[in-house]
C-alpha cells in the first residue's frame, strides 16, 4: 500500500515541546507526594537561548526560573506566525 501523502521537505517543530514539557511538570507537581518541591530545585543549563555558545557546566539557576522563563519566550515567539503552516 503506498502513502497518498507525499513529504518533499520534512518540517520538525518543537514549539509544542514546551506545552507537552510544562503539563509534565505540573502533573508531576500534582501526583507525586511534595512534588511542588521540584520547583525548588537547581538546574544547570548549557545554552541559554537557540543561538547561544554553551555555557559552562556547573552554572545552577533555580528550575522555577528557567520554567517561567522558557514559557514567557514561547508566549513571545507564538504570536508570530510560523513559516509554512499547515504545508505539505
């Protein structure tokens, strides 16, 4: 059986990453006994943002943070339009 749909140029997206990755978090922080304690939690993070150099390892920011932070870059970036929606 062949597939009717042709893909002439493969098109990966993440932007829904970081919907899927923030429910995780919050039903981690809703199921699992003191699971709001994760928030409290240190992470080392080695790049920034898309284009940044990595940064040294061992660096620790507070999880909260880097939460807050990558949901506030995602809500700038989705009031843009997206290149090729919707083609195939």
């Amino acid at each position: 059986m062949r597939c009717s749909i042709v893909f002439l140029s493969a098109r990966y997206n993440c932007r829904d990453a970081v919907w899927w990755w923030l429910q995780c978090i919050q039903d981690y922080c809703t199921t699992v006994k003191d699971g709001y304690s994760i928030l409290k939690d240190k992470v080392s993070r080695l790049y920034i943002t898309d284009d940044s150099l990595p940064e040294q390892a061992g660096i620790w920011v507070s999880f909260l943070r880097s939460i807050l932070e990558y949901a506030r870059r995602h809500a700038a970036v989705s009031e843009t339009k997206q290149s090729r929606v919707g083609a195939y």
